[in-house]
C-alpha cells in the first residue's frame, strides 16, 4: 500500500479547541438517543437477531461489544467519501474533511457484527451514540440484507442521505483528495483514517477498488508536498 504510516504522520496534528465536539450546543439529549434507538429496534426482524453492517471505521473502531462477526455484502450502496464538510473527528472548520458513506450503486463488501441479546440495547446505543453526534431530525441508519456465507442476515447501517445538506456526491476527485491529505480533528487525521480503512479490509480479504484508488492518489499528495518542503 503506497500510503504509509510515515507518509500519513506527515499531516499536521488537530491542535487547539476549535471543531472539539464536547461543549457544543447542539448535542443530542438523552430522550432522543433513546427515542432514536428504539425506533431503530421497531424495524429489527422477528428472529430478534440485530447485525451492524461495517464498511469503514467501525471495522476497526466499533466501540460496541458484539458477539460474532461476517464478510457480508451489500447490493445497491458503495463506498463514497461523500459526507462533507467534516468539523468534528477528523476535521476542524479551518481544515474540514470529508467522511466515508454509503451512495446507492453497487455494492458494498464488509463485516456484520452480531449484537448478543442480553446487551442488545446497551450496545445498539452505543452505535447510534457513536454515528450521531450531533442533534439529528431522522437516525441516519437503515435495515438492509447482507450477504453472508452462512445466509443473508438483516443488519444496520449508516448511509448517506441524499436529502441532507451534507451529502456531497459529486465533488471533483482533486477535491476529495486534498481534503483527506490536510485535514485533521481530535479523533486524527483523515488521512490516517483512509490508511486504516484500507488496510483492516485488506487484511480480511476485501479489496475495494475505489479506496485502493483513493490511498495511491493521497499517497501521491503527500509525496508531492513533502519533496516542496
């Protein structure tokens, strides 16, 4: 993989207060996490079964207990740095990023993660605690069927919604490229994020061409600035 540790250690670290996420105004509350969680169980299939589909970070970052994961597939969604202009986690509004969704077509190869039944409800706020930091009208997760080796599972998942502001589906490639090659946030830098996508999805034999894309041309930008330095 052309885009390395050394390279990615090359974007300015997140400094300062600005795009922190603690102290906002506009964080949910707990009657709306719970409201939201619960509307999400209402849609759960009548086995009780609650899978999460994970395509990007929550591969290798879930932050919730689980307690059996897949390869799975999902038909009609692929991967897309498509959610912008990132403030929080991996941006800042001096140095914005730009996040990884789900836009329809295609598909999608990834993991679903089994949630245990007697700790269903915890860890299923966890997830949505986790894709929802900030005050939402809708969740922005979805019911979908996943593909797995020992039979379809209906699972969860975070998706890009087209009628949200921050749904960007049609920057030029230059643009999302120098975004994830500058920006910065206190969860890391974006750069580091697309490395770690790549690499943990290698790792279990998933190899998705436009990341593989997106790594060779940051890659490049990074090389570039460094040889001007």
């Amino acid at each position: 993989m052309r885009l390395t540790e050394a390279l990615t250690a090359r974007v300015p670290p997140f400094s300062g207060e600005s795009g922190r996420l603690a102290g906002r105004s506009d964080l949910p509350t707990e009657a709306e996490y719970a409201a939201a969680t619960a509307a999400l169980m209402a849609g759960a299939p009548p086995s009780g079964a609650v899978w999460i589909f994970a395509y990007g970070s929550l591969i290798w970052n879930p932050e919730f207990d689980y307690a059996e994961e897949r390869l799975g597939v999902v038909a009609g969604w692929r991967r897309s740095f498509c959610i912008g202009w990132v403030r929080l986690y991996r941006g800042t509004p001096e140095r914005p990023g730009i996040a990884l969704g789900l836009q329809g077509g295609g598909s999608c190869k990834g993991v679903v993660f089994r949630l245990a039944p007697e700790t269903l409800a915890e860890n299923l706020a966890r997830v949505v605690r986790r894709e929802h930091p900030v005050r939402f009208d809708r969740p922005h997760m979805r019911w979908v069927t996943a593909r797995t080796d020992a039979g379809p599972v209906r699972a969860l998942v975070v998706i890009a919604d087209r009628s949200h502001p921050a749904f960007l589906p049609d920057l030029p490639e230059e643009v999302v490229v120098e975004a994830l090659a500058t920006a910065a946030g206190e969860r890391g830098t974006s750069a580091d994020y697309l490395r770690s996508t790549v690499e943990h999805l290698e790792a279990r034999g998933i190899h998705d061409r436009y990341l593989w894309r997106m790594q060779d041309l940051v890659a490049e930008r990074l090389e570039r600035g460094a040889r001007r330095d």
